[in-house]
C-alpha cells in the first residue's frame, strides 16, 4: 500500500508533529524505548492478573487469550469529537426509528427506500410485529464504528446493534494509562470515561415498562465460556446488578423472576448478552441451554423490558447498512453528518459482475459475519484464497458485499522496533433511554502488524486508549 496515501495522525505530511500530539512527542523523546517496553509488560500482567481474557471460537477449549494493549494513546480534538458525536447520534435514532417502522407500519417499504425483501432476513423477527417497546426503543447500547480515510475524512464502516461488545476495555485501558503515566494526563484535559457503567444503568433503568418505579435491571450471560464473558462479568459488577445465566431466571404470571436466596425477585429489565436464537426455547432454538423459556411471551406481552431489542439485528446485517443514510433523510428530514463506506451488493448482477472481476482489490465480507470471519482482504490474500472466496461467492451472492480497500488512518504504535505507525479503527458506544448518551471515547482497535488492516482481536488486533480533549488543543 502507498503510505503517500495514508492519514498520519500525529505527523503531517511533511513530517512535522501535528498540534495535537506535539506535547506527547515531547514526553516521548525523554522515555526510552525499554521503558515503555517495560511498561507494556507491566499492562500485560496486570490485565492477565484481573483476568481481562477472551475465548476465540474454533480454539482449543478454555483456551484464553488477552487482547494486546498498546501503551501509546490515540487523541483526538474536541471539534473530532463534536462531528463523531452528532454523526453517531444520529445514525442511532435513524436506525432506532427504523426498527420500529418496520415492525411496524413498514411506511419505509411503501415508500420504495428499502425493499420488502427485507423482510426476508434471517435477522427480521415476525414475533416482533406489532410489538410496542418502550419508548421506541430497539437499540440501546449501539457500538458505531467508525474509520478515517487518507483524505482526513470519517465514515461509519459498520453498525453494531446485536449486542455489541467492548466496552470494558475503553474502561480498563483508562484505568492502566493513568496507573502507568499520570504524569501523562498533567499534559493533556482529557476527557473522562469511568461513568459509562452508571450513565449505562440509568438507561436501562429509564426502559423499564410502563408504571415500573424501581426497576430491577440484571445482566444475561451466556456463562463462563463465551468470548465475552469478562465484560459480562465486569459491567454488572461496575453497575452493582446481578449477573445471571438462564438457569437463574423462570416466566410466570406474564413477568420474570429471579431465583435468589431470599425467594424469587420480579426482574424488569434484561441487559442480555445472548444472541436472539437462544433466548428462549420456546420461541426461537428449541434446543438452547442458554436462554429461559417463555420469555418472548412475556417481553411481547409487557412484562419485562430486553435491552437490546429482539429483532435489533436486521438494522445492523451489512445488507441493510447500505440503506442507512436514506434512513437519516427519511425519518430524520436530515443529511446524514458520517457517510458510509461505498458498497457493493453483490445480488445486483451489475455490482457481482465488477466485484468478481476486481477481487484482488476489494474487501468482500459476509453479510452477517462478525470478528474479522468470513472476510476477504484482496490485495493480501493469496490467488487460492481469491479463487475459492470467488466460489463461496458464486454459490451465494446475497450473502456478500463488497468496499474498496480503505486506507485507513494510522497512529503512533509500540513495537519491538521502536514506535511505529499502525492503522486504527474507533467504535464509539451510543447509550439510548430517556435521553441519548455518549461518553467521550470508544474502543480502539490497532492492527498491530505492519501493513494490516485487520484490526479485530480474533485476527490478532489490539486495543488502544483513546484520548478525547475538552479543548481542540492540548494544554
């Protein structure tokens, strides 16, 4: 890839060291490389200590891995942030507003803007028809990511609206920049992050159903043995409510109850981290362990509030994300502040045609798949890669599309060599209850090896803190 072509973020094109980490440039000339090697070492232990681990599916069983943690921040100006902000926020009410037209009036579809087919996704819940949400809300823990490009410019790559994951490492990575260099925050304002846990539990607490005045919130886990269990683990801690497991919940009497020591307690609203096939046995996978049965009656009929939605993930399926700035002017009457990325549909014979010719040069991803899987990066794959991503796309090419190869912007990155350039990606976390909520960071993902654009944790990413100033300047 031509690096001519590439958004340095902290030097310009000239060289020079831009305004916003010129402070941090000067604190690095007095660090040596050992020491931040140390550093990282010193992070390594303690997030192995806490236990900040993932399970990457497809490995050896309870084989735990820690995402890498780059010690050298990524900063970003207070006017970035306002653009982010707005754009994200309104990216998330368009899609929420979506969601409930479509389970709805559908006047979406009558307009012609999004096609009946539509309703044909595997992600489209029929049960859901009809049903009223509190509040309209579908979506209200959104993860938006975002991407800048050699022109200096954001677009949203991708919607997360399922039960978007991360979080917690936005909070730890905080937590271990100002354990390893305080001295660090004496030169920058940044903004902070540590309130995400409460301004999360006063959302959800905001969704409860109607005449609901001390609503009890818990935290659904699939359990122990999911990628995400940590996170699972550490938010309801943060937040002081119960993590269950379905096992630990029953549906009677149109509510939902938990089993305690002291007898069942009502629950009133589901923070679930479970995927929708898996909710409840009676409804969707009737072979599930995971989920409790009778819940979807019970959530249909008003009993308990789910956060995110049942059926949330048809806004967020990469076919739908094409649709989304016409969503923005649909419903909103506005244009939308973040583009996204051009697409291909590969169901169009005319887009199929060109991407199938263009291969080496596209990124081509299934329209469900997450964590970097079931992706094709064509300028660094191999020819038998490309040929047999070419037949898996011949056999099934709604299940595709494509975007050009992004440039994507790089920051400033510890390596074995000294510090380097690594591209990086932002999701920004968008809190939806009563009012719309977004804490001044996000999880930031670095490709930590040379050259990739991959930054996902499955395919060997790393996380980053993010730094986002009060001011459009440092100190």
């Amino acid at each position: 890839m031509n690096t001519q072509n590439i958004f340095d973020e902290m030097r310009a094109g000239d060289g020079q060291v831009r305004l916003l980490y010129q402070p941090f440039s000067e604190w690095l000339k007095g660090v040596d490389h050992a020491q931040l090697m140390q550093k990282s070492r010193e992070a390594e232990m303690l997030f192995r200590r806490v236990g900040i681990t993932f399970n990457v599916y497809g490995e050896e069983a309870g084989a735990e891995r820690l995402i890498p943690f780059d010690v050298i921040p990524r900063i970003l100006a207070a006017n970035e942030w306002r653009q982010l902000s707005a754009g994200v926020i309104q990216r998330v009410a368009a899609l929420n507003a979506f969601l409930n037209d479509l389970y709805h009036d559908q006047e979406i579809i009558k307009a012609g803007i999004v096609p009946a087919t539509i309703l044909e996704n595997e992600m489209y819940r029929p049960e859901m028809q009809g049903v009223d949400v509190p509040g309209g809300i579908y979506a209200h823990i959104a993860g938006i990511d975002i991407v800048r490009t050699a022109e200096n410019q954001f677009y949203v790559l991708e919607d997360n609206l399922r039960t978007p994951s991360g979080v917690s490492y936005m909070l730890e990575n905080r937590k271990m920049m100002m354990r390893l260099f305080p001295e660090l925050f004496r030169r920058y304002a940044v903004a902070p992050v540590e309130h995400y846990p409460q301004v999360l539990l006063n959302n959800l607490r905001a969704v409860a159903q109607p005449g609901v005045h001390d609503p009890v919130v818990v935290l659904l886990t699939p359990g122990a043995y999911n990628s995400a269990y940590f996170e699972h683990a550490f938010l309801a801690q943060q937040m002081g409510i119960e993590l269950v497991e379905g096992q630990d919940l029953f549906c009677k009497d149109n509510a939902v109850f938990m089993r305690t020591t002291e007898g069942p307690k009502r629950v009133d609203v589901i923070y679930r981290r479970i995927d929708d096939d898996f909710l409840d046995p009676l409804a969707f996978r009737e072979d599930s362990m995971l989920g409790v049965p009778g819940l979807v009656s019970v959530y249909r009929n008003g009993g308990v509030t789910l956060a995110n939605a049942i059926g949330a993930g048809v806004a967020d399926d990469k076919s739908t994300y094409t649709y989304v700035p016409e969503m923005v002017r649909f419903y909103l009457g506005e244009e939308p502040i973040l583009s996204n990325v051009p697409t291909y549909k590969l169901e169009k014979p005319d887009d199929l045609k060109y991407v199938l010719e263009h291969l080496a040069e596209l990124v081509v991803k299934e329209v469900q798949g997450s964590g970097g899987y079931g992706m094709l990066v064509g300028p660094t794959a191999s020819k038998q890669q490309i040929e047999e991503f070419r037949a898996r796309i011949l056999a099934e090419p709604d299940n595709y599309i494509a975007q050009p190869t992004l440039a994507l912007s790089t920051c400033p990155t510890l390596v074995e060599q000294g510090v380097a350039p690594r591209h990086v990606d932002l999701r920004p976390f968008v809190l939806s209850g009563k009012t719309v909520t977004l804490v001044p960071g996000g999880l930031c993902r670095v490709a930590m090896r040379e050259g990739s654009l991959v930054v996902n944790s499955s395919q060997g990413g790393g996380t980053k803190d993010t730094w986002v100033l009060n001011g459009d300047k440092p100190c």
